[in-house]
C-alpha cells in the first residue's frame, strides 16, 4: 500500500513539474511573440517608418530613431529579414553616401536627434557600410559644442536654456557611450557621460519618495520652476522611463572599474524600488503622475509601464536588480497586455493609453501642473510605446528562459 502511494505521490510530482515547464516554456514564447505581433502591427500601420509618430512628412527625430533602434533588435534576436530591411529603408532614405543626414541640423543642439541615430551602431556593424559611419561621426560632432547647464549637464534643447530633463539623460548619454566605446574614444570621456547621471539625479532627486522630478531649470526663470530648488512640479511617469532605461543602456558600455559606475547603479537600484512602491495593485502599472493614484483625472500609462518593464526585466538579466523583481514586471507586463491593447479589424494589434506628448515652456506655454499633465491627448499605436515594448519583450524573453 505504502509503495502504490509512492507511486503515485511521484507521478503527481513529475506531472505537477511538467505542467510548470511547459507553463514556463509558453510564457516564455508568449513575450517573444508579443514583441513581434506589435512589430508587425507597426510595420502595417506605418509602410514607411518615417511614418511612425503620426508625420505629415519625413524628419530626423527620436520617435522614429526608437522604433529603427527596437526593430533592429528584434531582427538580431529572430533573424527576421523583414525587420532589418524596414530599418534599412529608413536609414537609405535619410542618410546619402557622404553620412549627410536629411532635415538633421546640427547646430540646433536639440538633444534627442543624437538617439535618432543610435540604431546605426548596429546598421554598421551588420552591413559595414560607410556611410553609417560617417552619419555617427556627424552626430558625435553635436556633443562638442552642445550648450551646459553650469554644472556641466546638457540643456535639453538650445530653446530651452539652462534647463535639464530627465528625457534628455535617454537622448544623449546611451549614443555619448556607446560611440566612446566602439570607436575607441579616450575612456576619460566616460567622466563625462556619468556626470550627466550624477548632476541630473542630485538635482531632480524627492528624497522622501525616491522619485525623480520631469526637471530642472537652473536659472529658476521658468513659471514651472521650484523658486528653490529649481525642479519642476510633478513625478511624470515617462520622463522617468527614460531615465531609467538610459541608465540600463549606458552600463552596458561603462567600464566595470569605472569609480561613478557604482552610484549610476545605486541610483538605478533606488528608483527601481520606489517605482515598485506606486505599481498600480488592480492592472499592474503606472499611472502619468506617478505618486498621485488616487487622484481625479490621473490614468494608468502604457508608454511609462512598457518603459519600466524594459529596464527592470534588463536590469534583472544583468544582475543588477535582485530575483524579487521579477513578480513586479511580469504583473506590469500583464498589465499592459490585459489593459492596454486592442485587436483591429485589419488584424493589427494596438497599444492603447499612451500619453502623445509632454514637456515644459515653449509655445504655448506648459505650466508643468497636474492638470497640464493629464490634458495632454491619450492615442494609441504611440512610437514611445511601440519601441520600449518590443525591447520589453526582447528582455522577458531572456529574464525567463
């Protein structure tokens, strides 16, 4: 009797374990194919992926830059062609033989045309075309005369003097690095790339929250500006997917032994924790005003979620963030899947609930309050959405494998 018990207290056992690995395997899957169904979403609504960011008519910008940068990652991870000659395209229209980039101009100092180029790192290396190489060298060159705040951070924009936004940590430091490390540059520049991190985070840091202020205006000239402080008002739920997946991205080029590599990791470690702390506990993600959930009018995300999931999942794949973490962006990535998409009659797939735009200053004037926040318009298919969720995916892939 004792045997026949074993037996099957064993079977149980082999069965229950089976049924774990093969739930494991097709979750597993299941992110890999998320990526690419929302992929091939992008793909269909936008032929042309200057297209990408709802244009009018083709411009070197970062929206587009994500979605090359994304698809050409997800060429490498399946060998998918189609992927590579979409990215492909785009890059043969907007750059000619001498590296000339169409409608980038330089001397505008605008800092998120440098991540509109971080996809040619990986197009040179694949085709070893020359012309890719002169293209990163004409970027590079933004970054000599690129104005500073006084402490030494990059302005967001030439428009928007003596002002630093956490956007901008994403738009400049990932490209600053990489290029300091694959063409060999002086390893003193990486001084310099970790001091953008450091400066920006001292100076954007709530530490009762552990969240990061949008930004920070130097001059405390800007209605939207701290009179003390100089940050401006609210936890704005993208600008701190940006920050955080410059973070992940700009290790990945770092020295090891770099003295400033420690407290970008300490730093990356303590928001990681603090965004966890405001994980929306009924869908899983994060809400456009980070710490007011409860708030009229505030809404759960997706362009901030997909943006957390990607650097946490990497983070996790890296090391750098403990096991437990895992629980925290596999319920946002279920979140986003069960809250935020929609199937189209044309078979496409859509990611909804993202916020289309945000920032501060210019014309006409945003104040920075909770109100301007939650006013901007809410669209679907949003590149700043498309691209963190397919290197989302890319990287649950890896974290459960």
């Amino acid at each position: 009797m004792k045997s026949f018990k074993s037996v099957i207290f064993l079977l149980i056992c082999f069965l229950f374990t089976n049924t774990l690995f093969a739930a494991k395997k097709k979750n597993n899957n299941d992110y890999l194919q998320w990526a690419i169904t929302i992929a091939n979403s992008e793909i269909k609504h936008n032929p042309e992926l200057w297209q990408a960011d709802f244009v009018k008519k083709p411009k070197w910008d970062y929206t587009q830059g994500l979605i090359a940068y994304s698809m050409t990652k997800l060429f490498l991870a399946t060998n998918d062609s189609s992927y590579f000659k979409y990215v492909k395209e785009y890059a043969d229209f907007f750059i000619n033989d001498k590296g000339e980039i169409l409608t980038y101009t330089p001397d505008k100092y605008n800092i998120d045309h440098l991540n509109g180029g971080k996809f040619l790192f990986d197009m040179y290396s694949i085709t070893n075309e020359e012309k890719y190489l002169k293209a990163l060298q004409l970027l590079r060159t933004q970054i000599e005369n690129h104005p500073r705040t006084k402490i030494g951070v990059f302005w967001h924009k030439k428009i928007y003097e003596n002002q630093v936004w956490l956007d901008g940590l994403y738009m400049g430091a990932p490209f600053y690095a990489q290029y300091i490390a694959e063409m060999k540059e002086p390893t003193h520049l990486f001084d310099d790339v970790t001091s953008q991190f450091i400066l920006a985070d001292s100076v954007t840091l709530d530490k009762k929250t552990g969240l990061n202020f949008h930004a920070w205006d130097e001059s405390r000239l800007q209605k939207w500006s701290n009179p003390e402080t100089g940050h401006s008002p609210h936890f704005w739920g993208r600008s701190m997917g940006w920050y955080m997946m410059a973070m992940v991205d700009v290790l990945d080029y770092l020295p090891k032994n770099h003295p400033q590599r420690k407290q970008i990791l300490a730093n990356f470690n303590r928001l990681s924790k603090a965004l966890a702390n405001y994980q929306d506990k009924q869908t899983g993600m994060w809400y456009q005003i980070t710490d007011l959930t409860t708030k009229e009018g505030n809404y759960v995300e997706s362009s901030c979620t997909a943006m957390y999931i990607y650097a946490i999942a990497k983070g996790i794949n890296k090391k750098y963030l403990p096991k437990e973490f895992k629980t925290v962006v596999q319920k946002a990535f279920c979140g986003i899947i069960n809250n935020a998409t929609q199937k189209n009659e044309d078979g496409t797939t859509s990611i909804t609930k993202a916020c289309s735009v945000a920032g501060l200053g210019g014309n006409p004037y945003r104040n920075g309050t909770f109100e301007y926040y939650i006013s901007e318009p809410i669209r679907s298919d949003d590149p700043k959405v498309i691209g963190p969720f397919i290197l989302a995916g890319l990287e649950m892939n890896k974290m459960c494998k």
